[in-house]
C-alpha cells in the first residue's frame, strides 16, 4: 500500500497558507514593478525579478550544478525560456492595464477548469456564483483609473440588456421536441433564441427562424453623472454586468446586478430602463428594492398602461403620480396623447419627413395643480405621508371639501366627488402604503411627471447606454457582436469574454476622458500666457501614458511660473 507523500501535513490549512502568501508576494512585486515601470520598462522589470530571484535561491539552496546531462539542461532551458515569456508577457499586459483587471483576467483559466471539471452539483453552484462575482470584480478594477475628482458621489444608472450573438446552430422548439435519443442538439445548449422585438426578446416558439438570432444576453447598468446638466463631467462607464440566456427572468437578473453594485460601495440616485424592467418586471424582483433603497425611478408605459393605473382612498395614480380623483377626463389622458404625438412625429423624422412636435407645456402645468405632494420620506413600514393638492399651506387648487377660502386666486375643482375618500376628508395627510392597490402604485410610480421637459431630460439619458453597447459591439469598438471572434464553449467562457470585453470599453473610455481633461486644461493656460497649444501624442500603452502624463505636468507648471 502506497503510504502518505513526503512531507504532506495532515491538515490542508499550512499549504493553503503558503499558497496565499505567495499570491501576497507577487502581487506586491506586480505593484511595485508598475511604478519602475517609466525607468526600467517592462521587461527590464523583468529581468530584474528573475535575477535577484535567482541569486537570492542560488545563495540559499546551493543546487549541484555538475553531473547533469545535456538532455537535462536543455530541459533547464526551455523551462528558463517558458518562465522569462510568462513574466515578460504578464508585465507588458501591466504596462497597458490596471493592476487588479490584469490579475482578474490571471484568474479567469483556473476558474474556467474548475467548472469545466466540477461534476458535484455544489461545486457548479459555487463556481458560478464565483463566475459572476469575478466577472463584476474585473469592472471594478477599472473604476479606480478615473481620478477621484471626476467620480461623482452617486450615479445615475441605465440598465439595459443587449444579444450576444452565437457561431453555433440554435435547435427550435419543434424540432427539439421532435428530436430522437441519438440525434444531436446545439453545440451551445445553454444559449437562446433572441427576440428583438418583444418587450423581454423571449422567445415562445411561435416566431420564424428569420425574425430570431440563437445569442446569449448581456445585462449592463451603466452610471453617469446624476445631474443631466453635468453629464458630461464623467466619462459613462459599466457598473455591473450578467450573462444569461435571452429573456431569462428579467427583474431578477436585473437585482442581482443592481444589489452587486451597492454591495461593491456604489451609490445610486436614480435609475432608467425600458418598459421590460420598468414596469415590465415583477414588483417582488425590483421595483420594491428600488422603492426600499430610496432611488428615483424614471420609465416609459405601453399603450394600453397610460390614465388611471391604481388607486388609493380616493387618490388616483395616473401616469406614475398621484392626483386628485376630480382631475379632468382630458388630464388622465394626456399622457397617452403626448406618447401618440410624440410616435407620430418620431416616425416622420425617421422618414426625412418634416415634423413639429406639439407643446403639451401648459397642459401640463395645468394636470400639475391636481397632484398630492409628499409630505415627508417614506418612513421604516415604506407609508409615505400625502397631502391633498387643495390642503394648506402651499395649496394649488381650491375645493369646497377644505373649510377655509383660499389665500388669493387658486383653480376651483370640479366635479367634486360625491362619496369623497379619506385623502379628500383628512384634514392634514393620508398614509401611502408602499404595497397600495396590490402593488400596483409600486408598479406604475414613477418620480418625474411623464411627458414633461424634465421627465424626457431624465428619461432620454437611456438611449446612452444604446452608446454603451456600440462600443462594445460597433466595428470601431471590441466587436463582442461578431461570434466567429468567441468561438469557445460553454456559457463561463462566453461570460468572461464579455466581461474582458465590457473592461477595455471602461478603460476605453476612462483613457479619452483624461486625455481630454488633461488637453484642455493645458491649451487654456497655454492660452493665458500666450503660447501655442501643446503638441499631441498619438502614442498608448500605460508606460507611454505615465511618461505623457510627467510631461503634461511639467508644461503645467511651467505655464503656470509664466503666468505668475
């Protein structure tokens, strides 16, 4: 019987140990190396570690360096070669990436062959939980390379989701069901059917094979600025991502990125998303966790969601705000009709056809005055406290329900109603329960009056993440549309390229945004004293980007002791 390997210890807990020192080590070497980098580059980086290693062992285990065959140096050899291309290349990626998304990608085979070889179910579990935390903690390596001044305290987010496209053959529904025990399936089983123009792109197996495309879904919540007049003062980057098959539970997958990015320290204002989450999704998957982590919500409605959407005591919910039932039927509708016009004028213009979009500005203003206004924040049991828009102090409308005259000219309400509910009859405010009406009021609340100058300036920031996706998808960005370019198996692989992927566009965009910061502030001192705007480098590559940036500095203040 084969007894126990030399020096094995009984318990795992001392080789563990060692295995996470040595990972301490060489990512401590891997971030002194980087800032060596502008004097000795990165092979001379090197050059070094594999020197001083080699003395330092050389001194410290005396190996026997006689009796060897020549077949046994030429192994030393190549294994000396094979080292020095495995450091040379690790410390050139170093020169162009972030330190934590270079060892996030180091990461990515280990954990691909371990769910590649997982047949335990537990151990498929954990490995995908670790694939989506690893494939999130590579977007997050990348957010640290935007200067702290131009991070904005809270974001904006827009969440959307976009196919990824598949080089493998898709098995339709009938045909799937219709399949005999020897005959094959897609080579990518895991993948769907993509359907553009349904609200989720599921797809129930009543569409044609031409109007479908076999891809995976990628999920991206994109943050920017929280202000939309100062969208610009950031660089749009990804937050968090998932991967999954198309139109797979869309308000949970949605969560889970939304509850990973808090997780990871971020905080979130507000968030924007098409009519598949917003309200397309289950209240229990997002909109109540929306609701509970106070951010605003903006959205759009189908056709058949405008007017009167919930109701509560006596309040009606139309087009996502609250307002006295005694609205005027043409205020009820005028959401739909705003959303008819503006398709109209939409579709002319798409046409090159001429269009003037109607102003709906003073309908608008008017719908306004029958609105209840929040009192105060909602409070722990989520009841937020509304005031009859005809309530003092701030009234906006006069109603013979309130026993006092108004203070100066105030719009009569009509139509009083005749069995008026308690936010009619309360003297001060009534209590909003979070889940009115049966979620309903959670479903359809939205935070800006629909159609308004203010909700389209909120709202119209989604079509950036559209911008997002190009970039990752376009010809000019990382081509992840193309599928011949990932022709690997299996969902994890997919994912982690995505994921790579989603990180170049991040850097991408990190590295343009700094440069032009860094150009504008040096052409206008240039400007003040005179001199003639600062020649360009066309040059990449983080060494080239931190040689660049010394430089930058040195003309910054030079410009500066000529101006003073």
């Amino acid at each position: 019987m084969t007894g126990p390997r030399a020096g094995a210890s009984a318990s795992p807990a001392p080789a563990v140990m060692l295995v996470v020192a040595g990972l301490v080590c060489q990512e401590v070497g891997a971030s002194i190396a980087v800032l060596l980098f502008p004097e000795a580059g990165p092979l001379g980086m090197v050059l070094l570690r594999l020197g001083f290693s080699a003395l330092i062992l050389l001194a410290v285990t005396r190996p026997r360096l006689g009796g060897h065959s020549r077949r046994d140096w030429g192994a030393v050899g190549v294994f000396g070669f094979v080292l020095a291309a495995m450091n040379g290349l690790f410390y050139l990626a170093l020169e162009r990436l972030p330190l934590g998304v270079t060892v996030t990608i180091e990461v990515l085979g280990p954990l691909a062959l371990a769910i590649a070889t997982g047949r335990r179910v537990w151990s498929l579990v954990w490995a995908a939980l670790a694939r989506d935390q690893l494939a999130n903690a590579l977007i997050e390596a990348t957010l640290p390379e935007l200067p702290e001044a131009y991070r904005p305290a809270a974001y904006t987010v827009a969440f959307d989701a976009t196919p990824l496209p598949e080089f493998a053959r898709g098995v339709g529904r009938s045909r799937k069901n219709a399949l005999g025990p020897n005959e094959k399936l897609s080579s990518e089983p895991e993948a769907g059917f993509y359907v553009r123009h349904t609200e989720d792109h599921a797809d129930d197996g009543s569409q044609p094979m031409t109007k479908v495309k076999y891809a995976f879904e990628l999920d991206i919540l994109v943050g920017m600025h929280p202000d939309p007049h100062r969208t610009k003062e950031t660089p749009m980057l990804a937050l968090g991502i998932a991967h999954h098959k198309p139109g797979e539970m869309p308000g949970a997958n949605a969560l889970k990125v939304l509850e990973g990015t808090l997780k990871r320290g971020h905080v979130i204002k507000e968030y924007i998303a098409d009519r598949a989450y917003l309200p397309g999704a289950k209240v229990e998957d997002l909109h109540r966790h929306l609701f509970d982590h106070g951010i605003a919500v903006v959205m759009d409605y189908k056709r058949n969601e405008f007017g009167i959407q919930a109701q509560h005591e006596g309040m009606i919910l139309v087009d996502g705000r609250w307002y006295s039932p005694s609205m005027l039927e043409e205020l009820r509708n005028l959401g739909a009709e705003w959303a008819a016009a503006r398709e109209r004028h939409d579709s002319l213009i798409s046409r090159g056809k001429p269009s003037t979009m109607p102003d709906f500005t003073d309908r608008f203003e008017l719908r306004a005055m029958y609105e209840f206004r929040p009192k105060e924040k909602p409070d722990k049991l989520g009841n937020t406290p509304m005031v009859c828009p005809a309530a003092r102090p701030n009234s906006t409308v006069w109603c013979p329900l309130k026993a006092f005259l108004p203070a100066g000219a105030k719009f009569p309400i009509q139509g009083v109603p005749v069995s008026p509910g308690k936010a009619c009859t309360n003297k001060s405010s009534i209590a909003l329960p979070r889940d009115a009406d049966g979620g309903r009021a959670l479903k359809y609340r939205q935070d800006f009056a629909y159609g308004t100058r203010e909700w389209q300036l909120h709202y119209g920031r989604r079509n950036l993440v559209e911008s997002f996706n190009w970039s990752i998808k376009g010809e000019s960005g990382i081509n992840l549309h193309v599928a011949s370019n990932r022709r690997v198996r299996g969902a994890t692989s997919k994912y982690l390229f995505a994921a790579v992927g989603v990180a170049v566009a991040n850097l991408g965009k990190i590295q343009k945004f700094v440069h032009q910061k860094e150009r504008d502030e040096i052409d206008e001192v240039l400007e003040k004293v005179g001199m003639a705007p600062m020649v360009r480098s066309g040059k990449s590559g983080r060494y080239h980007q931190l040689v660049h940036r010394r430089r930058v500095e040195a003309q910054i203040r030079e410009a500066h002791e000529l101006a003073s």
